[in-house]
C-alpha cells in the first residue's frame, strides 16, 4: 500500500511540475 501512495502521490506531482515547467502558459503567475 506504501508503493502505491507514493507512486499516486509522485505521479501527478511530477506531470504538473513537467506541465508547469514546458507549459508556462498553463501558470501565467509564473
């Protein structure tokens, strides 16, 4: 269960960062 959260809790943190990183539009405040 462990794995599993984390892998959950990783996922979307790292798509939003990735997102947010090459995608500078979705984050005007940036």
């Amino acid at each position: 269960m462990a794995r599993d959260t984390g892998e959950q809790a990783l996922l979307p943190l790292g798509i939003s960062a990735r997102l947010g990183t090459r995608s500078p539009e979705i984050n005007p405040a940036s």
